[in-house]
C-alpha cells in the first residue's frame, strides 16, 4: 500500500453522511443488489470526473498453461458490443473531450474514463453495456493475439531489464503465480483462443467481483441513481469467492541472476525480497516496513541514498520500495546504479555494510518521525487529482484491502515506533527469500577471448 497511498492519498475531508470516512479520502460506499460495489471520493475542484471500474482477476487467476489471457481479455473488451460496436466507444470517449485506458497486473483489472461530469451517465452506460455483452469472433482473437505477442516483444524482449526482472520473478515466487508475468509467456500465449477468452469473461466479469470508483466532481445522492441505473440493472450472477493465491513459500533462499545483454550500456544492480502485505502477514510488519522504506527509499534526504550516492560515492543512483498492495504475499526492494569506475561487486558490498550498520544501530526515533512527516506532507497535496485518487482505492480494494483499512492508514502508520521498525527490518532479511539481479553489457571480445 504504500508505493500507491504514499504517493497518492488524498486531502483529509469531513462528510456528513453516516458512510463517510473522514481519514484521507473522505470516501463513501455502498453495494448494489446484484453485488458490485461502488465507492465515492468527492473532489469538487473542476466539473470532471474520474470513472473506474475493477475487475477481481489478473494473471495471478489464470488457468495453468495460460498466462496472458487476463491482460489478452483486457485488449478485447475494446472489441465493443451489439450496443457500441468495435470503435464506438473510443470515438465517443474522444468526442466528449475524456480519454480512456485499462490495465491488467498481477490481482486485478481496470478500465476507466476520464471525462466531464456532465458526461458520467454515457460513460457507464458504455462501461455496463460491455461487462456483460462483449461480442467476439474469432478473427478478433487471432488478430488481437498478434498484437499482444508483439506487445511482448516491444515491452520485454527488447528491453533487458524486462527480461532480468521476468528471470528474477521467477527465481523469486517459484510455484506461486506471482512469478508469471502479467503479460504471458509467448510460447503460452500463441495458443490462448477465443474459448479461453469467454472462459474468463464468463467466470470473472460480473457484477459481484468488480469495484465501481468515481472520484471528482458529484454527490453520493447523484451517483448513486446513476449506479443503480446502469450497473444496478445487470443481473446477480453469483457472490465473491475467496481469491486462491499459494501461500507455501519453499525454505529460504538467496538467489544471484547475471544477465549480459548487448543493449546495456550501464551495469545495474537490484535486490527483490518477499514480505508481508495487508493480506498475508503480521500488520505490525507492514506498517513498520512501509516506515522503514520510506526511511532508506523515500529520496535524495535519506541515510542510504546519503551514504551510497553522495558521501562514498559508489551508487550513481539508489532507490527501494515496498509493495503491499497483494493479494497473497508483497515484495520489498532495492536498485542501485554504481558510479562510473565502481564495480558491481564493490557498490553491492558498500550497500550491505551501510544496509547492516543503518539496522543495526543506525535508525533513530528522529528518522522515524521525518519518515510519518513526509506521509503527512503527500497526504495534504494528493488529493488534486481525482484519477490518483480513484486508481489507489481501487487498487486497494481490488487487493482484498478493506476501505477501512485505507482511511485509517495514517493512524496506523503513526503509532509505529522505532523498536517495530527494528524488529520487522531484521526479521525480512533473516526469515525471507530474496533474488539479487545483475545486469551487464555483452562481454567484449578481444584476441584470445572475451574480457568483461
């Protein structure tokens, strides 16, 4: 949660309403009888609006043998219906000065508008229409297959990073589905057909798994008649079912992947470890982890990036993070970018000594209070946009993360204390698995045989 809240949560706004959360968002809620429900985060700067609808699935729910179909769904949902046949939709986004888009990742997926507010009831009217009556032929599937297969090679195949991260995911998540990547594996994806494609449209598109989330310029007493109106009118047709993620983690590990590629120019370094989210783990852990990544990733000012990149001089560039946002378990991780001269293997021993000495005895309570002052600092300015906004407490939402949960963050957050901190940073790297990648240039060749 904190790579999205830290960086999006919004301006803390009282309602009057009885369901209205007061914490960050303001948000309010509600759920349709046929099971979806619909959440508000009021924003009433400009007369626009953001509208987002969520999906409970992602490639993390794909049958074996299948990866991709998630996002392969997500490329064909554009495909329209008897109502908006194939471009409508776009054009109609385009004409009425909104502009749209969708994601697929791991938990879940998302489609959304950002559009006037004078123009919400066409939007979901549109967005409704193709949840349940999504038309495909199969020259829709084999023509749309190519075009992710390229995608493929676009985002990851010509991109040596993309590849050193599907290597390190798998190293990483062994049987769990977290180390297949969202896009697929190509030889899995030439075979995905249109029966695959119903197959998840049937079983995951409906509204008892999806997450309707507008934030902009409207009152609940507004939205709610619309939401009633366009997605209330589709039938129940079934209830949430608990989202199946492995949670057996094979004994700890520590995994080394080198990768020499001839697009890299500059060596980098990272590190992935597994951690504990909002959903498997001890919350104590979390929140003191997402404290403590923030303390040694959260910028320029920090100990780590201090000591690395500006006084030893080693790093050209360091940053971490945590990821909590999950399903099943989350991930905590670093990259770093040696100085010019340094190698790879110098710049990873400077980072373990300073990484061990800050745990040791280096963090104090003043850190802890700088890191809680800068969540403070994004929480007053977040809120100016209401796609950042809708895009968060939906991701959360979508995660298994209860609206609760997010408006309440901040108090969680402050009643962390220095020895949680401590504890949490020492227990992630003594009890969990983690995969160091290195990325290098292509070895050059020379008479008598390659040199690094």
């Amino acid at each position: 949660m904190l790579r999205i809240i830290a960086s999006l949560l919004a301006a803390v706004i009282s309602l009057a309403a009885p369901n209205a959360r007061a914490e960050v968002y303001g948000a309010q809620t509600f759920t349709l009888a046929n099971g979806m429900q619909v959440v508000l985060i009021p924003n009433h700067r400009a007369p626009v609006v953001s509208h987002m609808v969520f999906y409970k699935v992602g490639s993390a729910d794909e049958p074996p043998g299948k990866s991709g179909i998630a996002h392969f769904l997500e490329h064909l949902l554009f495909k329209g219906t008897p109502r908006f046949p194939e471009g409508a939709m776009t054009d109609i986004v385009a004409r009425n000065g909104g502009n749209q888009n969708a994601f697929t990742t791991t938990d879940y997926t998302g489609y959304f508008q950002n559009i006037a507010v004078d123009r919400l009831p066409l939007m979901m009217d549109m967005e409704a229409d193709r949840m349940r009556n999504l038309v495909l032929a199969e020259k829709d599937v084999v023509t749309e297959r190519e075009v992710i297969i390229e995608e493929r090679r676009m985002r990851v195949e010509n991109s040596p990073s993309a590849l050193l991260g599907e290597r390190m995911a798998t190293a990483l998540w062994m049987t769990n589905t977290y180390g297949i990547p969202v896009i697929g594996w190509e030889h899995e994806m030439r075979g995905l057909n249109l029966e695959d494609n119903l197959s998840i449209y049937k079983a995951y598109y409906a509204p008892h798994n999806a997450i309707l989330v507008v934030a902009g310029d409207i009152t609940m007493d507004k939205l709610k008649p619309l939401a009633e109106k366009y997605y209330g009118a589709i039938p129940k047709s079934g209830d949430p079912k608990p989202r199946a993620r492995p949670t057996f983690l094979y004994q700890k590990a520590d995994t080394r992947i080198t990768l020499h590629h001839e697009r890299v120019t500059q060596p980098s370094w990272s590190r992935q470890i597994i951690a504990p989210s909002y959903n498997v783990g001890d919350r104590t852990d979390v929140h003191a982890l997402e404290v403590f990544s923030e303390i040694i990733g959260g910028g320029s000012t920090t100990k780590l990036y201090r000591k690395l990149v500006i006084e030893q001089q080693v790093a050209a560039a360091f940053g971490a993070g945590y990821d909590t946002d999950a399903v099943s378990y989350g991930s905590f991780f670093f990259s770093m970018t040696p100085s010019p001269g340094v190698s790879i293997e110098q710049a990873e021993a400077a980072f373990e000594k300073a990484l061990a000495e800050l745990i040791a005895n280096g963090l104090t309570e003043a850190d802890i209070a700088q890191a809680k002052n800068r969540f403070a600092a994004r929480l007053a300015f977040a809120k100016d946009s209401p796609m950042s906004a809708a895009r968060g407490v939906g991701t959360s939402l979508a995660s298994g993360i209860s609206l609760d949960d997010i408006e309440n963050w901040p108090d969680a957050v402050n009643k962390v204390t220095l020895a949680q901190v401590q504890a949490a940073a020492r227990k992630l790297f003594a009890e969990n698995s983690s995969v160091t990648g290195i990325l290098l240039p292509e070895p050059r060749q020379v008479a008598g045989g390659p040199t690094p």
